[in-house]
C-alpha cells in the first residue's frame, strides 16, 4: 500500500476540541480492478468493437489522469463540504468521467443534522437530504501511514432505472484524527475516513492541511427534497425520457 502523506501532525496530537480551526484533506480517486473495461467476447468482431476499444482507451487515460486529481474535503469540528473543484489543465471530457469512475454528482454537505446532497438533474438544482449511515463497525485494523485504522462496512439500498441495487462500502478510519466525515455523504464514523471503496473504486487521503477562515457551507440553493421523493422523481422523468425517445 502506498505511503499515506500526512503533513498535519502536531496539531492534531494538541488539537482542542472546542476550537474553530478548519482543515482541508485532499483525496485521490482510483480504480481498484479495471479488468471490467476489457471488451466482451461477444462484441469482438463487430461493429462494435471499435467504439467500444475508443472507450475503453479513453476511460482506461482518465483512470490515469485521475491521480493528479484532488477530490476536497473542507471541515472543521461541526461541519464539512466535499466537492470536486475546477482543474483547469483537465479536458472537460476527461473530467466527466473521473466523476462517473468516482459515482460523483454534485457536492455533499454534512453537518450535525445529517448530509445535504447539492446537485443538478433534469435542469433543476436540488438539495436532496441523505438518511443516516449505519455502520457496522469490525475489529479489523491496518496502519494507513502512521495511522491506526479500523474497518468499517456499510450496505446501501440504491433506487436505480432498474430497480433497487444493492451497494457495498468499505471505510478504513482513523480515530487518531477525532473527525467524523468522510468523501461524499460517507460520515458519522468515530473517526476521518482515510480510505473509502465503493465496488471497484477507491477514495484515498493524500494529504491533510490546516487552512484559515474555510467557508464550509450550502453553495447552492434548490428544491429541498428527501432521497425518496427524489428517486421517485427520477424514475418518473427517466420513463418520460424513454418514451418521447424509444430507441
């Protein structure tokens, strides 16, 4: 595993917890088995092959590219923000699919009342409020750079186009750094989460700072809705969808 560069140390370890400091972690998103962008027999000799060979050399670039992009984690003892921020040397097209390769959609706020999702769909902004994770919590440690981490799983139940999918997590958190948030809506561990897999992706800490005056906050406004509401209005507009373009 590579070697976890920290360079907040100190103020952790004097860090009180009353205080306003604020902190920003930086993390990397990568793919952890690309074995499922290989093409499919079945489409080998077809017409297919081609784009989807365009495909796969595009997402497989990306997958490269991802590494030099840094996904935010802004927080300080009450509240956090997590968002990906403009990388300006990074095409458009290559941006889009690190979101994809990293289920990202929108920014996720959380603070002690629960995790608001900002995000647009259907040319509308939203403000899509999260039900709370039920972690179960394990045993199981490793050392994450200097960290003692513990394991952590989590199953969501996610409504999709086809119905509901089930969706595996794994979190390693560090207790040692007393922040209970996370990349994306992934929070309320006793802990920072210093690595994250969602399937066959992986969120993972690069590096901590401490920043001055961080405005962590909503930066939209939109529909308030709950997941629920907002499911059903997905499944809704995705019926529409198909039936005003069948093909």
């Amino acid at each position: 595993m590579r070697i976890l560069k920290i360079t907040i140390i100190l103020f952790f370890i004097t860090y009180n917890i009353n205080s306003q400091n604020s902190f920003r972690a930086y993390y990397n998103v990568e793919v952890i088995d690309s074995t499922k962008f290989k093409v499919p027999e079945k489409y080998l000799g077809t017409k297919h092959e081609v784009l989807l060979i365009k495909r796969k050399k595009e997402t497989l670039k990306t997958i490269s590219l991802s590494k030099k992009i840094d996904f935010i984690l802004d927080f300080d003892n009450m509240k956090s923000i997590f968002y990906l921020p403009k990388q300006l040397d990074i095409k458009k097209g290559y941006i889009s699919i690190i979101k994809r390769i990293g289920r990202f959609k929108g920014t996720y706020f959380t603070n002690q009342e629960g995790v608001l999702w900002e995000k647009n769909s259907f040319g509308q902004d939203f403000l899509v409020t999260l039900p709370a994770n039920k972690w179960n919590i394990t045993n199981l440690s490793k050392k994450c750079g200097k960290y003692l981490c513990y394991k952590a799983t989590l199953i969501n139940e996610i409504e999709t186009s086809r119905g509901l999918k089930k969706r595996h997590i794994t979190a390693w958190f560090s207790s040692e750094i007393p922040f209970s948030f996370g990349p994306k809506e992934f929070s309320g561990l006793p802990g920072l989460i210093m690595q994250l897999q969602e399937g066959n992706m992986q969120y993972q800490l690069k590096e901590i700072v401490k920043v001055d005056n961080s405005k962590i906050g909503q930066t939209k406004i939109g529909r308030k809705i709950n997941l629920y509401e907002f499911n059903l209005l997905s499944k809704k507009m995705y019926k529409s969808l198909k039936l005003k373009n069948p093909d």
